[in-house]
C-alpha cells in the first residue's frame, strides 16, 4: 500500500501533532507500506524557520524509511490573524504542488490530519485530481474551535472554513477521530458511518520509567531533594499556564516543592515575564528540549501537570501528554474536566483540579508530596493502563486496518 500523507507540523518540530504523525507514518513503513509526508520546512512554533531550510520551495528526505517531502511556508513570529492566514495557505498551495508534481507514481489513499483545516483543502485537490480515496482525521474540530478560542473572527473567513470542513467530510471515505466527544459531534451532524475513533496514546518502547535518566537530571538541575512539579509540552493560548505560576505564588512557603515548565510557545515570553514579576525562586522554566530527551524528564518528575483553560471546547480534549506521563511512570494533576477526566479515573494515576483553580491546583499538589503510598500506587497504575489501552503502536496497527479496508475495497 502506498500512503501520500499530509501533516502541516512534522519533527524535528516537538509537539503532539508531530508526534502522532510521525509515529503513524513509522509503523506503516515498518509493516511493509510506502509513505510519502507532505509536510512544512521546520518553524513551529516559533514562526522562525532554521537557516538550512531558507531560501529552498522544497527539500526531500529519507527520516527512518518515510519519503518526508518539505515545502516553504510563509512562516513569521508574529502570530497575527493575517500572518496565520498567509502561513496555512501557503502550506495548502506547497503541498498541493508537491503533491501533483513531487509524489510520483500511484497511491491508494491520501491521508491528511487537520488542523490546520487548510491541510484538508491540499488532500481535497490531490484526491480529486488524481482519483485518489481521502482519509480525513480530525484532533480537533476547526473552524469551531478557533472561533471559541479567539483565533478566528472574521465572519468571512468562518463561512469559508466551514464550508472547506464539510467538503473534506463529504469527500472522504473515512473519518478519523481522536476522542469521543469529537466522534459524537460529527454523529450529530449526519457523518457517524464514516467515523472510527483512534485516539492519542503513547509510544510505550520510547516513553518508559528511566530511574538512571531521571536522577541524573535532578542533579543537572540542582533539585535532588525537591517535589518536582513538571510542565512540558507547548505554551500557548490553550493551556491557562497562569495558573501555575499563581498556584507556584501559593506555595513558595513551601521550599520542598519546585516546579519546572519545558517547552516554548506564543505565551512562553509573558511567562517568563510573570514568574520574574512573582519572583518565583521555586520555579525554573527551560527552552525546548527534544521529544528523545522527555522520557528522562518525566521520570525525574513527581507529578506531571496536564492544564487546559475553563472551555466547554475542551470537555472533549484528550492529550497526549497525560498518556506519555503516565508511560514513564509519572502520576498527573489533570485540570480538564469531560473526557479527560474519565480516562483519569479509569486509570487511577492521577488527581482532577478544576481548571483555572489556583487553589486546588496547590493542594492537589501538596497532597501528594504528603503521600508517598499514593504516588507509588498512580506510579504503577499509569504505566499498566497505557500499555492494555493507549500504547501508540496498538493504534496505529488500528489506522492501518482502516486504510487497507479503503484500498481494498470494503469501505466505499
């Protein structure tokens, strides 16, 4: 089977997205499939392309067996509502191109992850003008969830968005979801027999206790004696970071308790600006690290913190954060309620805080250094509930099940 894959965000760029992408793409290759990556030239999220990539429309790589075809975008570290435009439409023009003009020979499915939603508008070219099956995963519902988030305003521009997301659903042959909430949406809306459901989960050969890893990083950091509280992964608008400075602010009485944010973003700056405000000694915040180097910082960790802001949007989110913790041992502070809630509550691994709580953000946190029993029982529990239900490789076996079922006819 050979599979002609579009992902805006792809490694070396870190983030859940890049994830998944990769590690799909991965597993297909590893069991004996062609896989061409329509992706961008590295950027995200700084909006800062690496000079190697400046200057080129594209460049074409062999990364571990993916064909990974890269093509300029306009990309810019100044996240304005024209600046993001010009970025995705560029993305959807490169890979179109790329796609009709790069990626030859016949391929039997296109498969494009959205969002960015202007991905689906490149597939929806490519599966057209060259009679290819589309399949469509959706981690997030957009253009909704732009609008709720601020993203997105222009009344226009909404219209149009919405009208591009009904076309990838009406064309595709399958819908790929990642949570439930996202599954029972589109059901509302008439597309439940297109829908199979493949959520977030963790790559449990990468993402796995590292005692040797994870003492020798509390040393680097000169907090060997510490609770260690962890934050990692992007900072941006979503995830309501503010509230764990404050939650840092309530407990600097407390010189056990350290804290420590890895990771960059559209928020990193203001940040770094509120914790020097604070004067927070308790906190350190480090620079992006790469994705190979988290499994040591997890399981330096004592707790993981998974935050998203007060939304209904994201009663339905599923991160993958909390599945890569809890692979590595690593217990969670969960500030989502709905979906992610549930899972947490099937896995015993962790405490729920409601969202933009400061105090029982400080409290749940409290209470675990307070019991050690309890850490060691979510330690336990975490590992064991990813491997039977969210190990990435078993999903991914689930994806190429749906793909084959396309090429070979059984899903029409």
């Amino acid at each position: 089977m050979r599979v002609l894959y579009l992902s805006q965000y792809f490694p070396p760029e870190v983030g859940a997205t890049q994830t998944r992408a990769f590690e799909m793409a991965r597993y297909l290759v590893s069991a004996g499939h062609q896989v061409t990556m329509l992706t961008e030239v590295p950027n995200h999220p700084s909006g800062i392309i690496p000079p190697r990539y400046r200057g080129k429309l594209y460049e074409r790589a062999d990364m571990e067996g993916i064909d990974v075809i890269r093509v300029w975008v306009k990309a810019s570290p100044h996240k304005t509502f024209r600046n993001r435009i010009l970025f995705y439409i560029t993305y959807m023009i490169g890979a179109a191109l790329a796609g009709l003009f790069l990626a030859r020979g016949r391929y039997d499915a296109v498969y494009a992850t959205s969002p960015p939603l202007f991905v689906g508008g490149a597939a929806l070219a490519l599966s057209y003008l060259r009679r290819i099956p589309l399949v469509f995963e959706v981690r997030d519902l957009w253009p909704e969830s732009a609008v709720v988030m601020g993203e997105l305003s222009n009344t226009r521009a909404v219209a149009l968005a919405g009208k591009l997301e009904e076309m990838c659903y009406n064309r595709a042959r399958s819908v790929v979801v990642v949570t439930d909430g996202i599954r029972r949406r589109l059901e509302e809306r008439g597309f439940g027999a297109k829908v199979v459901l493949i959520p977030n989960g963790a790559n449990t050969d990468l993402f796995r206790p590292d005692e040797e890893g994870g003492a020798a990083l509390r040393v680097e950091l000169g907090v060997e004696d510490k609770f260690l509280v962890l934050y990692a992964g992007i900072h941006g608008l979503a995830q309501g970071l503010e509230t764990v400075l404050q939650a840092a602010q309530q407990l600097r009485g407390v010189p056990q308790i350290h804290f420590l944010f890895v990771g960059e973003g559209p928020k990193k700056a203001e940040l770094v600006d509120l914790r020097n405000q604070l004067n927070l000694a308790n906190v350190t915040m480090l620079a992006e690290r790469p994705r190979s180097e988290m499994p040591a910082f997890l399981s330096a960790a004592d707790v993981a913190l998974v935050p998203l802001r007060k939304l209904d949007l994201f009663q339905g989110a599923l991160p993958s954060k909390m599945f890569d913790a809890w692979a590595c041992g690593c217990p969670i502070i969960l500030s989502i309620d709905g979906e992610a809630r549930q899972v947490l509550e099937q896995a015993d691994a962790g405490i729920f805080v409601e969202p933009e709580n400061v105090g029982q953000m400080a409290q749940a946190i409290q209470q675990l250094q307070a019991d050690p029993d309890r850490l060691r029982r979510y330690r336990r529990n975490g590992r064991r509930f990813v491997e039977a239900h969210y190990s990435r490789q078993g999903l991914a076996a689930r994806l190429e099940a749906v793909l084959l079922d396309i090429v070979e006819g059984k899903r029409t």
